[in-house]
C-alpha cells in the first residue's frame, strides 16, 4: 500500500496546529489575567490610598496657630530611639509616619548633618521630641556607664566605623531607657532614619494597637525586617518612590525561601544586602538594657520573647545610588579586602565599600544597577508571584498625605530662628564631632587609650563574664543554603 508523504505529515501538522492555538490561548488568558489583576490591584491601591489618607486625617489634629500634632495621651505610650546624622528631608517623614500609627516620644541622638543648628532648631521644636547632642561631656558620660564597664559588647570596642556605630547605638540606647521609664513609656524601639515599621495583622494600621493586644507576660517583640528592592537607579525619595520590598525569611516556607534562593540573591554574599535579624521592641521596666542595636536584654531574667507572623520592619538600604559614596565618606578604612573586615561586619557592605573607593563613577552607577537594582520585570513577576518579593504601599501613602498636608513645611516654617546658647554650642560641637570621626576612622570614643593593662583586663573580663551575660547581638545575614550529602548521595539544603 503507497502512502504518502503529506500523509505522514497530517499528525505531526494537527500537534502542531494544537500546539500553537494552545500557546495563543494561554497567551490569551495570560494577557487577561494581567490585565485583570491590573485593574484590581490600580483598584485596591486606591481604596488603600483612600483609607490611609483618612487615617492620618483621623489621627492628626490641625489647630489654628500652632503646628500640626498628634494625640500623645492614648496607651500604650511607645518611644523610638535612634542615633543620626541624617537631614530633615529624611528625619521629618521619618519621624511624623512614625506618630501615624502611634508612637509619641523620640529619643534622636544627633551629629553631622542631624546636629546642625538649621536642623536641630527645627527638631528641638517638634513636640515629644528630646534632642542629645553627642559631646564631650557625655561621651565622658557614657564612658562611666554601666554597660561599658561590661564585657557583653567588648567585641565591638576599639574598632573603626560600623563598629563604632554599633558601640554608639547600644550606649545611646542604654541612655534611652533611663529616659523612657523617666517620661512614663511603656515600649521603647531602637530604629535607624531608613527604617520604618510596617504594623501589618493588627487590624488596623496601628502599632499601638498591636501593642496594646500583646499578652502582658511579654517582654520583647521582634520586627522581622524586609529589604527595599528599588526599581531604578535615580531614586531621590526612598519612602515615597519604593513599593517593593523583599520578605523575611521568618515569613516565607522554607521550601519557597531555598527553592527560590538563587534567583533572590542575583550574585550577593546573601539574600539580603545588609541585616536580615530584624529588630525588637521592648517593654519598659526594671533591670532592662541594650543588647546591641538589633535586640534588647534583661539584668535578672531571661526575657520572654515573640516574633510577630505579619507586621515588619521596612529596611531602606542602598535605595538610593548615593548612598553608595555617602556611607564611603562616613568611613576612613583602606579600601582593601582584608581593611574592610576590620570596619564592616557584612560581606555586601564590604563590597560596596571597595566599588565606592576605587570605580569610576560609571563603573560605580554599572555595579549598582546589577547589584541593587531589580530592572528584570519577568525576575520580579516570579518573585512577587512565589512571595519572595511583596508590595507594601502603606508608607509611601502616609507620607504622600503629610506632605500634601503641609505638615512639614509648617514644622520648619513656625521654628524658633535661633538655639538657646548652650544647645548652639552643643550642636556645633556634635556635627563637627561627627566629620572628624568619619574622616580618620577614630576607635569609638567611649573609649580611652588602649594600653597592654587595659587589653589584658578586657579579655579577662570577658572570659569571667561570658557565663553570665548573653553576647550583643549583631547585624545578621538571613540564613544561606548549604549543600549536604547524605549516604544515599542525596543533595539536601539545610539551614
């Protein structure tokens, strides 16, 4: 029997045909579903905006002849400390999203920029706010405090620039909490100016009202943190240009985290850029003290802690192709492989560092495009589809309102035009304090001369002292793969 050729073809020519008309359908109900999921979403961010323009209307009051504020008597009463050498373009946003949801004191410890009289004046005015200027005096202070005179954070003295900081932050934050239980506080949160906390799962888009229903048997409550994830590389204003943020591994399957971990990291030391160990808040009482700048601790007791499932800190790292040479400048260190360990603790800032001391300018904008930016859109649909990557406009919403509503103009507007003396003398001394640390990366001046008796007691100290007091906690990388083989030679990943 002769068959033919077209014959032979017939099938092979209906799969195809079913192919195609299959990719074209899918490609139909794709497009479909996008642009579905567009409407939707262009509708639920204007609910959202809506919602949240009404929220910070409900929680403001506008009185005539005076600058805008914000209800301070309601419970819990929460404060923020926070050590800054940041402006006003970011300390006021910073500051007046936090009253938003509710907390209602601000303990700032300002240099630099931060401590100028043009900026301090403004924040020395804002109401529930306390200004500490870094002097000499208390510097001279901070070196008679208790926790300088312990050895749980002795690892991190006598080291230059992030080093310094941490030691900076946890003598601040020790400052703080005699301040906090002094003005009746019930929680206190140590936050850097490129932080905010996300309250999301308290029912409302309130940290006081999370707080408010945490048991009473609670001492601390952790903010896992996620990580901006910019979209372009001329970012100006973080808060109000970022929406996407990647989450925490604490809020992810562990399967999704792993199996997706490649794509995450895009070549980096590590899923996140910097930190990945969140932050903490603690309740104010007795016996309580720093435990570096991530964590809090307790003298008589090992605190009862919890991690919460929805609400986060919101980290704004590397935002901003700026922030490249900005954290460049606040540093004096070779710009080595092996100087670069001595002055950072994470492996991304080390490596921005060295790019931000040696590139040309080009090279620097390359290196932060396909390092930081997240240009790749079917990358970023993946990510968002799997979770990895989240959309949280909230923020940028909240802050869009008080600008629109004046509140930071007026702020700077009714300011006194001058400082009392004794501040203007105090907040010349702290900005200049702040430039000549950054650039001859002094040791922390807690801080005295190192001398052969000194190191010597200091490593004594600490052997005695180890049994007793849980080590400061650092800035942590999220937890990375690591390939095992079992006897069946089978890969696995394990944390």
């Amino acid at each position: 029997m002769e068959i033919s050729s077209r014959s032979l073809l017939e099938p092979e020519d209906k799969l195809s045909k079913n192919r195609i008309t299959l990719q074209v359908k899918q490609k139909k109900r794709k497009k479909e579903q996008n642009k579905q999921d567009k409407g939707s979403k262009n509708q639920e961010n204007r609910l959202s905006k809506n919602r949240t323009r009404d929220l910070v209307k409900k929680r403001m009051h506008h009185r005539q002849g005076s600058t805008h504020e914000f209800p301070s008597d309601l419970k819990p009463k929460i404060c923020i400390t926070t050590s800054t050498s940041a402006g006003l373009e970011q300390i006021l946003p910073w500051m007046f999203y936090h009253k938003v949801i509710g907390v209602g004191t601000f303990f700032l410890f300002v240099e630099g920029k931060a401590a100028t009289p043009s900026v301090s004046k403004v924040l020395e005015s804002i109401p529930g706010v306390k200004v500490i200027y870094r002097t000499k005096e208390l510097e001279e202070k901070q070196a008679n405090s208790r926790i300088w005179n312990e050895t749980w954070l002795s690892s991190f003295f006598y080291k230059p620039c992030n080093y310094e900081l941490f030691v900076k932050q946890s003598l601040n934050m020790e400052m703080a909490i005699l301040m906090a239980r002094n003005s009746g506080m019930d929680w206190i949160l140590h936050l850097d100016t490129d932080e905010l906390i996300h309250p999301a799962g308290g029912g409302e888009y309130s940290l006081r009202k999370l707080l408010h229903d945490i048991p009473r048997d609670v001492d601390m409550v952790v903010f896992p943190n996620y990580e901006s994830s910019v979209e372009r590389d001329d970012i100006k204003d973080p808060f109000t240009e970022v929406s996407m943020f990647k989450r925490n591994y604490d809020h992810l399957p562990k399967d999704t985290y792993f199996g997706m971990y490649k794509e995450s990291t895009r070549g980096n030391p590590n899923y996140f850029l910097t930190y990945g160990n969140g932050k903490s808040i603690a309740r104010v009482q007795d016996h309580l003290r720093p435990n570096g700048a991530h964590r809090w601790h307790n003298y008589m007791k090992t605190p009862k802690e919890i991690k919460l499932e929805e609400a986060a800190v919101l980290h704004y790292t590397y935002a901003k192709f700026s922030d490249l040479t900005s954290r460049r400048d606040r540093c004096g260190c070779k710009p080595t492989k092996d100087d670069v360990k001595r002055c950072f603790m994470l492996e991304f800032d080390r490596a921005a560092f060295i790019v931000a001391s040696t590139a040309t300018e080009e090279e620097k904008l390359n290196w932060y495009r396909e390092h930081v930016v997240w240009t790749d859109k079917t990358i970023n649909l993946k990510l968002l589809r799997k979770g990895i990557l989240t959309r949280i406009y909230a923020p940028s919403v909240i802050i869009e309102g008080l600008k629109e509503s004046g509140v930071f103009a007026s702020i700077i507007a009714k300011a006194p035009t001058t400082l009392s003396r004794d501040k203007f003398l105090a907040s010349i001394e702290s900005s200049n304090s702040s430039r000549d640390s950054g650039a001859h990366s002094h040791p922390s001046r807690k801080i005295g001369r190192i001398t052969e008796h000194h190191s010597q007691a200091t490593v004594r100290k600490a052997l005695e002292a180890a049994e007793f007091h849980e080590l400061a906690v650092p800035p942590l990388s999220p937890p990375g793969p690591t390939v095992e083989t079992s006897e069946n030679n089978v890969v696995v990943e394990a944390r």
